[in-house]
C-alpha cells in the first residue's frame, strides 16, 4: 500500500497531464496558427471548431494543478517556485487565450483579440515547454525545499523544449482542422501539417539525443543492460507512427492524421516518463518522497474512481453533439 | 530592494483572489436565473423568457469566461505564492479542491458549451436541463472552496505530525465548524449580487423607455427573490457572527472594535481604531449593541482585543471598516428591495422613477460587499494562514521580493485590461438588449440542408457580428 498509492496517484496525475496535453494542446494549436487564416471567416471557422470545447479542455490543467497539490504537496510547494516565473506567464498567458474566445464575438474589430489569441495561445504553449524543460532537466533542492537560482530554468535545453512544444501543438491544431473543418482551411492545414511534422521529428531526435548525452541519470535509463531490450521499440514504434501519419496527411481519411499525432505525442510523453520514472522533481525527489498523506491520497483515487467515468461520459457527449466538419463562415454563437 | 515577501506574496494573491471572486459572484446567481428563466419558458411557453434567457447566456458567457481564466491562476498561486503552506496544509486543502475539480469545474465547462452552442442541436428540455446543471455546477465549486477555507479558519477533523496536517476524519474536516455559515453566506451573497445586476438592468430598461416588457419582467423577478433573500442575509449573518465569536473572537473584536473585553461592548457606527493606544478615536456608537447582537444580552461581555498580544491581533483597521462597508451595503440591499416590493404592491414600481434611478445606479453594490466580506474574514484571521496553525509569515515561498513585484505588475495590468474591456462589452451587450438575440440566424448542423435564404442571410452576416 505504501509502496503502490503513491505510484498510482502518479498515474492518475500523469493522466491527467496527458489528457490536457493533447486536449488543450489542439486548442492553443490553433492559436498557433491562427494568423496563417486568410479572412475573418476562415478565423471563425477555425474557432467555432473548437468554442464548445476549450473550456472543458483546460479544466484538465485545473485539474493537474489542483491534483498534484493534492497527492504530492512537497513535489507542487517545490516545482512551482522553482518554476515562478514560466508557470505565472503561462497563466498571464492562458487568460489572454481564453476571454479573446468570448470578447472576441462581442468585439466589433476582431483583430485585438485575434491577436490577443495567437499570442496568448503561443506564450501558454512556449512557457508550458520551458516548464518541462526545467522539470527534465532538474531542479535543486535541499531539505524538501526549493533552494537553486530564480533563473535555473532558463537554459538553451529549456528553451529549446519551448520550441518544441510550439511545433507540437500547432501540429495537433493542423491535424485538428484536417478532421473538424473543410474547404480551405482544411486544405491548408494539411500542407501546415506536413511541414510541422519535420519540424516536430526534428525536435524529438534532438530531445532524444541530447538528454541522454546531457544528463548520465537519462543515458543509464536508456542504455543500461537489460533495460535496452525492453525500450527500443519505443523509438522504432515512433518511427512508424510518424510514417504513417505522413501517409495518411495524403489520402483522404480525415480523422486519421489527428489519431496519428496523438499516438505520437504519447510515445513522446512516454519517453520522458521513462527518462525521469521515479522522480517527481528529477534529480531527487521520487513520488514516495513528495507522496502527501495515505488518507489524502485514498480519499483523492476514491473520489476519481467515482467520478471520471462520469466526467468522461459528459466529454465524450459533448464531442458527439458538435460531431462533424465546421464549415467556412459558420460563426460560433 | 528592501521590500518584504510576505507584504508583496499577500499583496499578489489578494489583488488575483479579490479580482477572481468578483465572478463567481456573478455567475454562480446568474446561472441559477437563467435556469429558471429556461423553466418558465419551458412551463409557460412564453416567448419572452426564453429571449430573455439567451441574452442573459450571452452575458455569462463574457464573465464565465473571466471567471474561469482568473481561477485557474489561483490553482496555481498557492505553489507560486503560498509553498510552505501547500506543505503543511496540502494533505488538507489540496484534495478539497481536487473534489471541486472533479465534481464541479468539468461539469461547469461541459455543459457550459451546451447550452452556449448547443441550443439549435439539443431538444428545448435538456438546453434547459444543460443551464441548471452549470447552476449545479458553480453552486458545488462553491461548496468545495469554502469547505478548504472554512478549514483554514476552524480547522477539525485532523491531526499534526511534524508539523504537517493530516487528515483524520474527512467529513469533520469538511462539515467543520465554520463551513455551514459561510457557504450559506456565501451563496446567498452570490444569488444578491445578481438579483441587484438584473434588477438594475431592468430599471435602466425601463428609465429608457426600451425593452419595457422584459424590464418589467427583470423587475418584478428581482424584486420578488431579494424581499426574501435580503433580510435573509442579515439573518445568516448573524449567525455566522455567533459562530465566529465562538471560534474566532478576536476577529470578532477586530470587527467591532472592541478593545477591552471587561466592559460590554457598544456598537461603533463610525470611529477610527488606534491601534498604537489601543482605543478608538472619533467614535458614535450606540451603547452595548455589539453585546445585544452577539451576547443577546444588554450587560453581556465578549473579548477584547487586548485579551491578547499585539503580534496576535489582525489589522484592525481592513477589518473594522470593511466590515462597515458589508454592512452598509447589507441594509442598503435591504431597504431597497423591501421598498421595492412596497410599491410593487402599490402598483406604483414601472412610474416610480427616483426610485428606478437609484437601483439602476446601484448595480455594483453586491460586489462591493463581497470583497468586503472577504477582507473582513480574511484579514480577521491574520496573524494566521491556517487559524492557529500557520501564520502568514510562514506559509510563502522561496521567491524573491523582486520577481513577486515584477508579477504583481505584471498581474495588475493584465488584469486591468481584462477587467475594463470585460465591463466595457458587457455594458455594450445589456445596452443592445435582448431583442438582438431573438434575431439570431439559425445555427447550421451539419446534417440539416440549409435553405438558400439561410445561406444567403449567413453571406450577408459573415463575421459582422
């Protein structure tokens, strides 16, 4: 008990992550890409396609958060400091992002908050990979407590994550559109979306080579006997997703492409986990370390347990109900 | 610089907290009209209701929208700002938050999404349904975050280990003493402010000779709910103080002024407290009220302020005067709808139009109290973070004075632009008012053909909207 809670509250919480990764990581994609629209129409186009469902979509941030101060308080109280100031600009961020869905409709000049859009979308997600950076690359910690520089985190490695993540959601946000919206858009994105999967390989293999050159703890990971055997598929697999999901951007099954990045994106997440499993806070605080209370913890997977079959009832009804391809110039009020 | 954290990490998340709770105010009272707007449609099959139910969507849909993007900060602040605190408190206050997460934000911005998008794919019950379950949900949220506040204040139901909070008892710590009062308080303040905002909107309707019928309606539906809710506050109120005199009395002495607990204490209308001399200055008061309230007992004695010492005593001036401000409020609200319901029966409200003029002016008092309340609640508990537990000053983070005020900066202007153009578009929407909602152009699905005259209408509409 002692030794499994914390591990599954890890998987709870990782879920978590993983569903707003690739939830809201279409959303901020858009916004990502928003500027490359050729009117306002095709804007709302590609707005409407996702109006119902950003607000659901970044609850699972909330939910993040609010979850890892739950289960593992010490590893939150440590992160988030250490982390200051890409955690509150990505939050400055995601305000803009979201009141430009609403002010947006109301405003009779869209382009403020077009702008307030592209430009939030992309902070939120730029700062969202500098934190990850800063998490895979560690942070110091003494006594349980936060103890490095205010600007460890600033680093090429982090930066570059940044960048990355750019790429990544704008590659889930063209996806999206190649499923959920036709005509020109739907046109465009699938050419964006060839492009963005170079940029997106690219990024991987520099991840993926450097950090194991970076940072010994991630090379033993990887490239100690026996766990070598187990782990190559994990970049093979990738390499076939990725050309397959290069194929699929030719023929015509719409949806097929944004399945495809999906997958990629939790190869990629699952990567990481494998690099940093046990640490919470790498290089030294594992999930047992930073674990709050058994009870806090019971009382959390109880309420989970209970709860997110439900939630994901209600999801997946929402998606139903605003099933199928948006079309150019439809508004979204 | 020599700026202290504790002062700027307060500073900070009492301007994100203070902004944040300006919405839910809100929304929680203005999804809980809009469903019953819904019901009454769905009931009377007037028209008029459900045109009033869409224009009031639209304008939870803009303080929704800030309501949502200034709470999630908020999930995060508590690590940024309050990191010792998520230690020794998170066993605690984090899965509180986590069930508020789980049972209420998902089902707040699902359905949410119905019944913004959703009304031309749904049947008329469940659009309806999908407003009551948002209602549901904000009343739930609510329910959540005063459970962890409540605890802060009167915490039970745990035990310390090293200095660390753990859970002992799940359903004492979150029924704890405290609880019942605020979230009644707490709701009903939620269901005023809003009562207030629309019964400003109708009056405004009704000075300016547009949307008479819906203002009526706004009117009579405000006017009704808040004779009742109003004097229930001062109720509620009342024994919230009780209950806070019981756990918390030097918050309750901060409240009243009350320096010495040997005499009884006199109600101070308006004074300065000094603190230095621990005395108050300028004072009208009414003699031994604040004993008749809180003792019911004309002689009765409840502590001072100097029962305890100084380093243990809130600042007494936030929450001496924000608890004025409450008040003031408070019976303003009273006697407004009370005089309301007056001339409703009089049959004089729609041609009374001094009165018309005052609550159309008035529609931001509900707020105002709000923050009132809270500064009152919250500051009345310093010195501590968690009442008895943890003080303030040792509840923050390893952040530098200079990063929290570069964000503090940064938070205030963001905010400010925000706030004013959030205000700024809901003022445009209500000066519309709700006839433009009834010429909304049918929304496409996908699996119905559109007529050319609808195509046409969409061409012409484009994104002029």
């Amino acid at each position: 008990m002692e030794w499994w809670l914390p591990v599954i509250s890890a998987g709870v919480i990782g879920a978590a992550v993983a569903m707003y990764v690739i939830l809201d990581g279409f959303d901020l994609g858009i916004g990502i890409l928003f500027p490359f629209a050729r009117n306002e129409m095709q804007r709302d186009q590609m707005m409407r396609s996702i109006a119902p469902f950003w607000d659901g979509n970044e609850t699972w941030l909330v939910l993040g958060g609010a979850g890892l101060l739950a289960v593992f308080p010490a590893a939150y109280a440590v992160i988030m400091p250490a982390l200051y100031l890409p955690v509150i600009v990505m939050l400055l961020a995601l305000v803009f992002r979201g009141v430009a869905f609403e002010f947006r409709i109301v405003s009779y000049s869209k382009v403020g908050w077009n702008t307030a859009f592209t430009v939030g979308s992309t902070i939120a997600t730029f700062s969202q990979g500098v934190i990850l950076g800063g998490l895979i690359q560690g942070i110091t910690v003494e006594n349980g407590e936060f103890a490095g520089g205010h600007f460890d985190w600033a680093t090429p490695f982090a930066l570059m994550c940044g960048l990355a993540l750019v790429a990544g959601y704008a590659l889930l946000g063209a996806t999206w559109l190649i499923m959920k919206t036709e005509g020109e858009v739907a046109e465009r994105a699938r050419d964006q979306a060839r492009i963005l999967l170079f940029i997106v390989l690219g990024f991987m293999a520099l991840v993926s080579l450097y950090t194991p050159y970076a940072f010994q703890r991630i090379a033993d990971r990887w490239f100690s006997l026996p766990n070598f055997y187990y782990l190559w598929p994990v970049p093979l697999v990738t390499a076939l997703v990725s050309f397959l999901l290069w194929r699929w951007l030719e023929s015509h099954r719409d949806s097929l492409p944004f399945i495809a990045t999906i997958v990629l994106f939790l190869l990629g997440y699952l990567g990481l986990v494998i690099s940093s499993y046990p640490y919470l806070v790498p290089p030294t605080l594992t999930v047992w370390d930073t674990a709050a209370a058994p009870s806090s913890q019971l009382f959390m997977l109880i309420g989970t347990i209970c709860l997110l079959p439900i939630i994901l009832g209600y999801i997946v009804f929402i998606y139903w109900l605003f099933r199928g391809k948006v079309r150019e110039g439809e508004t979204y009020h | 610089m020599d700026l202290d954290p504790v002062l700027l990490a307060r500073i900070q998340f009492a301007f994100t907290i203070a902004f944040h709770i300006i919405f839910p105010s809100f929304t929680i009272g203005l999804s809980a009209y809009i469903t019953t707007l819904g019901v009454m449609w769905l009931r009377t099959d007037d028209e008029r209701y459900h045109r009033l139910m869409r224009f009031w969507t639209k304008i939870f849909a803009v303080s929704f929208a800030m309501g949502v993007v200034s709470g999630i900060v908020l999930s995060y602040q508590l690590g940024t700002n309050w990191s010792r605190f998520s230690v020794v408190a998170g066993n605690i206050v984090g899965p509180l938050i986590g069930y508020e997460v789980l049972t209420a934000f998902f089902l707040e911005a699902t359905f949410l999404g119905v019944l913004l998008f959703g009304f031309n794919r749904v049947p008329p019950w469940l659009y309806v349904l999908s407003a009551a379950i948002v209602a549901l949900g904000t009343a739930i949220s609510a329910f959540w975050i005063l459970a962890a506040n409540s605890w802060m204040q009167t915490p039970t139901g745990h035990e310390m280990r090293d200095g660390i909070a753990h859970p002992v008892d799940w359903l004492a710590i979150i029924f704890n003493p405290s609880f019942p009062y605020r979230f009644a308080h707490m709701l009903n303040a939620a269901y005023l402010t809003t009562g207030f905002v629309v019964l400003a909107v109708g009056a405004r309707y009704l000075l300016a000779g547009k949307h008479v019928e819906d203002g009526r309606i706004m009117l009579r539906m405000s006017i009704g709910l808040m004779a009742i809710l109003a004097p229930l506050q001062l109720l509620i109120g009342d024994l919230h103080g009780l209950n806070t005199l019981e756990h918390q009395p030097i918050k309750i002495a901060a409240m009243e002024g009350h320096w010495d607990g040997s005499k009884p204490g006199d109600f101070t209308i308006f004074g300065w407290p000094d603190e230095e001399n621990e005395r108050n200055r300028f004072e009208i008061a009414i003699p031994n009220a604040a004993s008749l309230v809180l003792t019911h007992s004309w002689n009765g004695l409840f502590p001072g302020l100097t029962s305890v010492p100084p380093d243990q005593r809130p600042p007494v001036l936030n929450v001496f005067f924000s608890f004025r401000i409450m008040l003031a409020v408070g019976f303003y609200m009273i006697a407004a709808a009370l005089f309301g319901a007056f001339l409703w029966w009089r049959g004089q409200l729609f041609e009374t139009r001094w009165y018309l003029r005052v609550v159309a002016s008035t529609w931001w008092t509900g707020f105002v109290a709000v923050i009132a309340g809270w500064v009152v609640t919250e500051s009345g508990r310093q010195p501590w973070l968690v009442q008895d537990i943890l003080r303030t000053a040792d509840g923050i983070s390893p952040v530098p004075a200079a990063s929290l005020l570069g964000t503090i900066t940064l938070f205030v202007i963001c905010y400010g632009i925000v706030f004013w153009m959030g205000i700024y578009y809901i003022n445009r929407l209500i000066n519309r008012g709700p006839e433009g909602r009834a010429l909304e152009e049918p929304e496409g699905l996908p699996s119905r053909p559109l007529t050319a005259a609808e195509e046409a209408a969409r061409e012409a509409i484009g994104s002029g909207r």
